[in-house]
C-alpha cells in the first residue's frame, strides 16, 4: 500500500512540482481580479469584434489571441480565464521539460522542471505581459518530443498539430514554433522531407490568419528601423547583453528585470546553470541519438542569433524591418530566447543527475542535487509572490461597467462605428491599478473595435505606430476642434469618442500635453452618453460614413476568410482524429474488462 | 530503512543550504539600486 502511495506521488510530481512553482511565482496574481500589466490586458468579458479577425487598419498584433479570449470567455468568466492561462502554462512548461529529460531520473526531471518555469525569460515576458508568448513558450518540450515521434509513428500528427495550434497564438508564438517543430521533423534525415512537408503546411495553417491580416495591410507591416536598437537585448547589471540572453534574460526593458538579475547573483547563477550544462553534455550524448540532439541544438543556435541580431548588426535588421513587410517580428529579438531554454533544461537535468552520481557519498550527492535543483528559485528569490508585487490583481473601477452599458444602449439604438480612446496615447499608469504600467484597458474593455494610439515611447524616444488611420486621427486631433473635429472622425469610422480624465490629468501633470493626445477635445454637436468622475463618452452625430478608410476591401475579406478556415480544418482536423483515438481505445478496455 | 533516513537528512541538509541562499540573496537585492521613475506615456527603459 505505501509503495503504491511512493509511485502515485512520484508518477504526480511532474505536474505538482511546476503547480508549486507556479503559485509560488504568480502569488497575489492569482486572487479575485484581473492582473494588467504592459501588454496583458484582461477584461471581465471581452466582445467579439471584427478586429480580432484581422480586419482593422492597425497591424495584427493579438490575432488569433484576441479572438480566442473573446470566444473562450462567453463560456468562462475573463477573471478565471486569465488565472487559468497563467497558472495552466507553467504547469506545461514545467511539466514537458521534466518529460525532455531523457533517463527519467526524478532529479534530473525536477531540475529541468526548475529551471524552465524559474528563469529571467518567464519572469521578465511574464511581466511585460506577453502571455501568448509565454504559451507557446509551455508548448516548446511537447512540440519537441511530438515532433521527433512523427517521422516513426503516425498516431503523433494529431498531438503536433494541437500544440502547434496552442502555441501560435501571435506572430512570433508561431513563428517560435513552427521553427522547433520543422527542425524536429527534418533533423531525422533525408527520409524525413515528407512528414517535413506536412509540418510546415500545419504550420502554415495555423499561422495564415495573422500572417494573411499583416500581408493584407501591405505598407503598414514595414517598421521604423530606428526601433530596432531600442528593443535589442540589453546587458543585466554586470552581465553585458550577450551574456544576459545565454542566462535566458536579456530583455530590452529595464522596467521589468527582476532587481535579482541586477546584481552579482545574476552572473553566478549563469556560471552555475552553464557548468551544469557542460556536464550533462556527456550523458546526453550517451542517451540520445543525433538526431535528438540536432532537434534541440539547431533551434537553439538560431533563437540565440535572432536574440543578439539587434544588439550586433543594428544597422543591418533596421534595413530589414524597413524594406521587408514582416521582418519588424525580429525587432523584439530576445523573444526567440525561448528557443534555447528547452536545450538548456534537458542538459541542466543530466547535469545534475551525472553530478549526483560523480559524488561517492550518497548523502553528500542527494544534498548537492537538492541544492542545484532549487538553485534557479534561490538565485532569482525575488520572483516569488507575484514578482514580488509587481504582478496583482486589481477590479475596474464601477464606471467602465457604465461606459459599457451607455455604449451598448447607444449601439442598440441603431448607432455604428469605432469608438476613439482618448487620451491618444498608448500605455496609462492607473491608481485602481496600484500605479502599474497597462496597455489602456478602456477600448477593450466596450464592446465595439476601438482605434487607439499604437505610437510607442521608449525612454522618451517616439516610435511612430504602423496605423495610418491612427495617424491621421493624432493629426486631427492635433489641428482640429468642433464641428471640423467631428466630421474628420466620423470620416474615419469613429462613431463614439472616450476620454480618460485620470490618464488625461497625470499626462497633463507630467508635462506631456502635446495637443495630438486629444487631451481635452471640443465636440460641439456631440452626445454625452455618459459624464462621470473619471471618463466621459460621446455619441458623434451621424455623418454617413461608417466605413473607417483603410479597412479592408471585399477580395481581401475572402482572402482572410480562406485563411481563417485553413486554420480551423487543421484544428479540427487534428481534433477529430485525436478524439476518435480517444474514444476506440476506451471502448478496447471496456471489452477488455 | 537507515538509507531512507539518511536520504531525507540529507535532501533536509539542502534545503536548509538552499534557504540560506535565499537570505542571501534576498540582502543583497534589496540594497540594489532600483528603477528610476519613467515618464507616464513610456512603454519602458532601456537605460
């Protein structure tokens, strides 16, 4: 009986020991509320809308994550949605890289599982916010081990293509991907080019909605080359930025470095993770074949590459980000770091097994083991607790609710178009959101497509967005007022205007009034829908033109729809099979009893 | 019967080893220089 209780836990570890990371990690994040920082913006009950499909005028940032939100929350409250994709994903990533680690020694599985849940990467992208990111960072292991089994056994299609289809939540997810899984296709040889073939068209299937929106906005999909040098990887306190990304680190915003990586810590914790790993290279020489080997090895060697581009060749990714519509997706280099941590969590794992072995006490070796296992939470101790605060859960204040509400009345009672969020400007530091930094929650948060800023400032450096609609509405808003104000925005769509009085009171508190941010705009003929203590809505008159200039045209909406449906037959496709799998070998044990 | 309890001491001795670390850590963290005040319009730093 004890024995069979020692297997169950020892069989359940996989996944309770990330579980325990996880909540260690997420802490306050994980209470009632929503957890909006950077660019992770949650809402109770996020609308579908028309821009989730790729049909808006600014660049397809969040397709498909949006629209997965946004249909997976009329069956699941946003809140729980948000804790669950949080805390769900760290389990994964936890749980496949323990799986990665070839010999199944527990140790080693739980010092893979250690080091790919507690390292600069997830913390740093978790507070930043990128979460679809961060989920095809958890799919990596499972896409890695489905993708060395297809070439021999067929029943793996189903699993590669659902992991791939979780991972390419956003561009560079897909991308991430789609490269681990092709390389773990083809690194089987010559007599792999057919089930390599199949991968990249599953590939290409689950990426061609965003791919299909970015390459129907032509001009727009180009970025400005001065942006390059700002989102390059960055040095860590000692560590110079090279040294940073080979400690899975490296992002180009300060903003979000745990104080850890700041200090000497940073660099003996690099030191530690990469003898480690320069054991394990024995053993996982021993126990894998080449091909095993080059699956991990060759992702790894170009996810570095890409991370370090921007900090090594400025000149020569700015020339590609400017001239080549997609290429700005390399701009972020140190997002295709996750392509090096599954390569790392496997030789950490041997690592510490073959120097618990090395050591002839066994005593002696067991406390070693546990010292290394451990060593990435007791290295960076201050990602605990929600990143030691950094990370919370906070309620919209009662007025969004009302908003909401008025819009809604106001779109019932026959009124069309996109609402305008002002202030124009991208990210706001709310108090309801104890001073963090959030993408503007506000067009989210109503429920028609919205137009806001995608102008970005990085160290009071301007970055101009890609929406020319956008620009056009900062230039109006800017040199107009009145009547000439309203018709210039109903010109484009807009058929409501929401101002944040917060926002709009600390922009013009820090001294950032520029005229553009429409910080207090005149609107004569307007409606107030709604006139409270923080926010303020107005209903444009009715100018006749609905339709924003800029949106896509008819041959271009069958075009995305093709490629909408491309991806759902592969999702499908891949669900049937697995499920009719599922359900004969069910009924096979139900004979068999 | 002895070698499990010699295994739970000695996985108990590196815990205790892997919290002192943690204290460690943790006071020279928090005499770390911290991040200067942005502006409010900023996205982030990378000074």
């Amino acid at each position: 009986m004890r024995r069979r209780i020692g297997a169950t836990a020892v069989r359940a570890l996989p996944v309770l020991w990330p579980l325990a990371l996880a909540v260690l990690m997420l802490g306050g994040a994980l209470l009632p509320g929503y957890v909006l920082t950077y660019d992770m913006v949650w809402v109770p009950d996020l609308t579908l809308r028309g821009d989730f499909l790729g049909l808006g005028s600014s660049l397809p940032r969040a397709v498909p994550s949006d629209l997965v939100v946004a249909v997976l929350d009329e069956v699941v409250p946003g809140m729980v949605l948000q804790k669950a994709v949080l805390l769900g994903t760290l389990v994964l990533a936890g749980a496949g890289a323990w799986r990665m680690v070839p010999g199944g020694s527990v140790l080693g599985g739980l010092a893979a599982s250690t080091l790919y849940v507690w390292n600069p990467f997830v913390v740093e992208r978790l507070v930043i916010g990128h979460w679809p990111l961060l989920m095809t960072y958890a799919a990596l292991p499972w896409i890695h081990l489905c993708a060395r089994r297809v070439v021999s056994d067929g029943r793996a299609w189903p699993g590669l293509v659902l992991w791939l289809a979780f991972a390419s939540l956003s561009p560079v997810g897909g991308l991430v991907a789609g490269g681990l899984a092709v390389v773990g296709v083809a690194a089987s040889g010559r007599g792999a080019w057919r089930p390599a073939a199949w991968t990249m068209c599953a590939v290409a299937a689950v990426n061609a909605p965003w791919a299909v929106a970015g390459v129907l906005h032509g001009s727009g999909s180009l970025s400005d080359p001065a942006a390059v040098r700002l989102f390059s990887a960055q040095g860590e306190g000692v560590l110079p930025a090279w040294a940073a990304v080979l400690g899975l680190g490296g992002i180009w915003n300060a903003e979000v470095v745990p104080g850890s990586r700041t200090t000497w810590v940073a660099v003996v914790a690099l030191v530690l993770v990469l003898t480690t790993c320069a054991v394990g290279l024995g053993p996982w020489r021993r126990l894998t074949s080449r091909a095993d080997r080059r699956a991990l090895a060759i992702p790894a060697l170009i996810g570095l590459v890409l991370a370090l581009a921007g900090a090594a060749v400025p000149g020569t990714v700015g020339w590609l980000v400017e001239q080549v519509p997609g290429a700005g997706l390399a701009r972020d280099g140190t997002r295709f770091v996750a392509l090096v941590a599954p390569l790392q969590a496997v030789l950490l794992g041997l690592g510490v097994s073959r120097v618990v072995d090395l050591v002839p006490v066994r005593a002696l070796g067991l406390t070693l083991g546990t010292v290394l296992v451990l060593s990435p939470v007791t290295l960076m101790p201050d990602a605990v607790a929600g990143v030691s605060g950094r990370l919370g859960a906070v309620g919209f204040p009662m007025e969004y609710a009302d908003a909401r509400g008025a819009l809604s009345a106001s779109q019932r009672a026959g009124h069309t178009g996109d609402v305008l969020v002002l202030p124009f400007t991208s990210y706001r530091r709310p108090e309801w959101n104890d001073g963090r930094r959030t993408l503007d929650p506000l067009g989210r948060y109503l429920p028609v497509d919205y137009l806001a800023s995608d102008t970005l400032v990085v160290s009071g450096v301007t970055i101009p967005g890609e929406d020319l609609r956008a620009q056009r509405v900062a230039s109006a808003l800017g040199s107009l007022e009145g009547v000439e104000l309203e018709h210039a925005l109903s010109g484009e769509g807009i058929g409501w205007v929401v101002l944040d009085s917060e926002a709009s009171q600390a922009l013009v508190a820090a001294g950032a009034d520029d005229t553009r941010y429409g910080l207090d705009p005149v609107l004569a003929q307007a409606r107030v829908l709604h006139d409270g203590k923080t926010m303020t809505l107005w209903e444009l008159p009715r100018q006749g033109a609905a339709s924003p200039r800029g949106s896509l045209g008819i041959p271009a909406r069958v075009v995305l729809g093709l490629a909408w449906l491309a991806a759902a037959v592969a999702l499908s496709g891949a669900v049937l099979v697995r499920g009719r799998r599922a359900w004969d070998t069910s009924r096979q044990m139900h004979r068999s009893r | 019967m002895q070698g499990m309890i010699g295994g739970i001491a000695a996985v108990f001795v590196g815990l205790v080893l892997a919290g002192l670390t943690t204290v460690g850590v943790v006071s020279t963290v928090s005499s770390a220089p911290s991040q200067p005040d942005q502006a409010v319009v900023d996205y982030g730093t990378n000074q």
